[in-house]
C-alpha cells in the first residue's frame, strides 16, 4: 500500500506533543527543493532565467529545431504543495510508516 501523502507530493507536517513540528516528504521532492533553491540563490542563473523568459515574451527567443526539440524529455510540473496537519483523520497506514 503506497501512502496518500508521497503518491501526491503532498508534505505530511507531524506534530509532537513536546518539542517542534517536522516535516516529511518524499526525496524526490526534497532533491527538487534543494535544485529550486541553489537556482534561486545564483544570481547570475536567475538573470539568463529573466532575459529568456523576457525573449520568450517578445518571441524573440531561440527556437530549437525538430530534431532538437525531440531530445528535450517532457517534465511534469508538480504544483501542489500544501502542508497537511497531522490529525486523527490521517491515513493510519502513512502515520504508521513514519514509525
């Protein structure tokens, strides 16, 4: 039985009864977050990031040929990225696995 909350990216936020709240998620989506990050922190990456997509505005940008664009893998954009408490309606057997 797969959990709920890694088939949907979903973060499980658990709650202790003393001491601070965690976080699990799957490492698939912790290795994504840690890309977006080291992104988001390199200036220099964030400025070619801004001047394709201001190109891509314009239709300006480069446009690869057939060839080209055949070699580029379809990526799936996950956006759903929402916390989830930990309560008493959670699936017994995500919570348990966590154990």
């Amino acid at each position: 039985m797969q959990c709920a909350y890694v088939s949907t990216h979903t973060p499980l936020r658990v709650t202790r009864r003393s001491g601070e709240d965690f976080v699990v998620l799957s490492a698939d989506d912790w290795e994504g977050e840690q890309e977006t990050l080291y992104v988001l922190q390199d200036s220099s990456l964030m400025q070619q990031i801004a001047e394709s997509l201001a190109t891509h505005a314009k239709g300006t940008g480069y446009i690869p040929n057939k060839a080209q664009s055949n070699e580029i893998p379809l990526i799936q954009v996950t956006t759903n990225k929402t916390f989830v408490q930990n309560t008493h309606e959670s699936n017994p057997a995500c919570i348990a696995s966590l154990h």
